[in-house]
C-alpha cells in the first residue's frame, strides 16, 4: 500500500505560520495576564474591598 501525501505550497504554509504565531502571541499575552492576576503582583491590598464603618452623623455617602 502506498500512502498518497498532500504537500501544501510554499504560500499555504506561510499563511499557517502566520496565523499559528498570532495565535501564539495571543496565547502568550493571556498567559501573563492569568499570571499576573493569579499572583496579584499589583499589591492593591484590601483598602479598596474592605468594608468601612461610619458614625450615624455622617451619613450614608
């Protein structure tokens, strides 16, 4: 039994190549952005989400 192979063009595996690096550039961006959230390198602490108490004088702003 022969095996009949499909080779593609010089043109058709430049177009793989650049959508495979897209694809992979984009990849590679939403791994940093999982990484950084997963690490929470930003240090923002907890003032912004911690809950503050205030006199009944001041009101609710």
């Amino acid at each position: 039994m022969e095996a009949n192979t499909v080779r593609y063009s010089d043109k058709d595996l430049e177009e793989f190549k650049a959508i495979i690096l897209e694809k992979l550039q984009v990849a590679t961006e939403d791994l940093v952005l999982i990484k950084s959230a997963y690490k929470n390198g930003s240090d923002n602490g907890t003032d912004d989400t911690s809950p503050t108490f205030k006199a009944f004088e001041e009101g609710s702003e």
